[in-house]
C-alpha cells in the first residue's frame, strides 16, 4: 500500500509503500527520476527483515507515438 501521495525531493518524485510477501514485511521507495513530458525513469528500493535498502528494479518509460 502507497502511504500519500509521493513528496517532491529536488527533481525526483518519491513514493514510499508497504507489502507484506509470504508473511515478511517489506518498506519500500519508488523514485521517479529524469522526468520529462515524454518519459520518465522509475526505480525501486526494498528493505525486508529490518535489512539494509537494496536497489531491486529500474527502467525507462517514454510515449508510445
């Protein structure tokens, strides 16, 4: 589940979330960065078991002409 809305951090939008997979919790942040009218570059942060925040997914999305 998103907590908010996502808060502006200098040109990156940031949400943070929260899942619970096969009964562990895990803390999450979604970085939205490079955005522009036509694309944008995700990338995910998770942390499980109280662990340290690993970088799990990133990638590019532009507009479909």
């Amino acid at each position: 589940m998103y907590d908010g809305l996502g808060k502006g951090e200098a040109n990156e939008l940031v949400f943070k979330f929260r899942i619970y997979s096969d009964g562990n919790k895990i803390d999450g942040i979604e970085v939205l960065t490079q955005i522009s009218p036509v694309s944008f570059t995700p990338r995910y942060f998770e942390k499980s078991k109280g662990g340290p925040e690993d970088a799990t997914w990133s990638g590019r999305h532009t507009k479909a002409e």
